[in-house]
C-alpha cells in the first residue's frame, strides 16, 4: 500500500465529478504555469470529458494580471483541444479595472465562460 507521501504516487491535482449526463474536472491543486494547462488537458483526456472547472482560488495572481498573458496562455491551450472551462470568479472580488472588463466579455464564451457560482458552473458545464 502506498505512503500518502509517496512521490511515486504523487496526490491528486483533480477530482471527477458527475453532474447530470456530464462528467466533469474540477482542478483542486493551485497553478503557478500557464503551462499547466496540458496538465489539465491530461486529466481531461484521462476521465475522457471536455468539461472542467476551474474555480479563482486555484488560479494564481497572475491569471488575472491580463499583462502576464497567464489567462490568456492557459484558456487558449484548452479551447485549442476543445474543452469547455468554467471560471468560478466572485462578483465582489476586484482583480482590476482590465480584468473587469475582460469578464464583461467572456461571461458568454463558448469553450469558457466566466460564471459567479458554483452551481452556475455547473450548470453551464452539464448543458450539452
């Protein structure tokens, strides 16, 4: 049996959920690369969906530091293998004025979509 720190069996990064007729992953461990995102593609690949959840406690500063081209980077490889991200972001959260209105506009993406709640997510997620 496997130590919990066993780093031959590192822990999980996500977990499976099954929301309706949709499974879906929700990356659980913090980003610190926009290069992680194939990591998140791997695990899509892994639970064959094209659905995941990413919620801004996992994201790092400088996803929403538009100047970094973290957010840009990161959505950019998972539209390009055609996965469909929901963004939990808090209405009351201020991530700054070029945040803010790049929100504005991709609260009615098609592959990612920016939404208040978790439920929302879900629900946005679960929709074929």
């Amino acid at each position: 049996m496997p130590q919990l720190d066993d780093p031959e069996f590192p822990p999980a990064r996500h977990a499976l959920l099954v929301h309706g007729p949709a499974r879906i992953v929700e990356w659980t461990d913090p980003l610190t690369d926009a290069r992680e995102a194939t990591d998140v593609v791997g695990a899509c690949f892994e639970h064959d969906t094209d659905r995941v959840l990413l919620d801004e406690a996992v994201l790092p500063p400088a996803f929403f530091a538009l100047r970094t081209r973290f957010a840009g980077e990161f959505l950019e490889k998972l539209q390009t293998y055609r996965l469909r991200a929901a963004v939990v972001v808090s209405p009351a959260a201020d991530h700054g004025e070029r945040f803010a209105e790049y929100l504005r506009e991709a609260r009615q993406g098609r592959y990612c979509r920016f939404l208040d709640s978790r439920e929302e997510a879900l629900a946005w997620l679960a929709r074929e």
